[in-house]
C-alpha cells in the first residue's frame, strides 16, 4: 500500500509523538507496520507476552488514529 506524502508525513509526525510517550509500544507499531511482522512475531522479538502485545496493538492503534483524525489534531494558531 503507497500512501499519499502529506498521509505519508502525518503518520511519521504521529508516530514520533507517540513515540515520545510510548516508546515501546511504538516499536510494536514498526515492528507491524514498516517490517511486516505478525503480532506473534513482533512479541517474541519484544519479549513480551501475546496478550500485552494485544493490548498495546490496540491501544496504538487507537491513539494513532485518533491522532490521524481531524479531532486529533491541535488547532491552528
């Protein structure tokens, strides 16, 4: 999938803040996202149980998205 480059953008500067405050379920999202890994996968390489790795998913996913959104997003000044 090629997303367009301002999506392409606003997904990094999304995952960056995100990163910021949850750094390691951020490396859950890059492990998934940019590297392909299925979630198993990308919680054995993170040490950490399938259940948390769950749980982080769709906690990422959730503030990515809500952080992707119109509501999301800081007003212009």
């Amino acid at each position: 999938m090629t997303l367009p480059p301002e999506d392409l953008l606003a997904l990094n500067e999304a995952l960056t803040r995100f990163a910021a405050e949850e750094p390691a379920k951020a490396e859950l999202v890059k492990l998934r996202y940019f590297a392909g890994f299925s979630l198993d996968e990308a919680a054995d390489l993170l040490g950490i149980s399938r259940a948390t790795a769950k749980r982080h998913w769709a906690y990422a996913r959730a503030w990515l998205s809500c952080a992707l959104t119109d509501e999301g997003r800081p007003e212009p000044a």
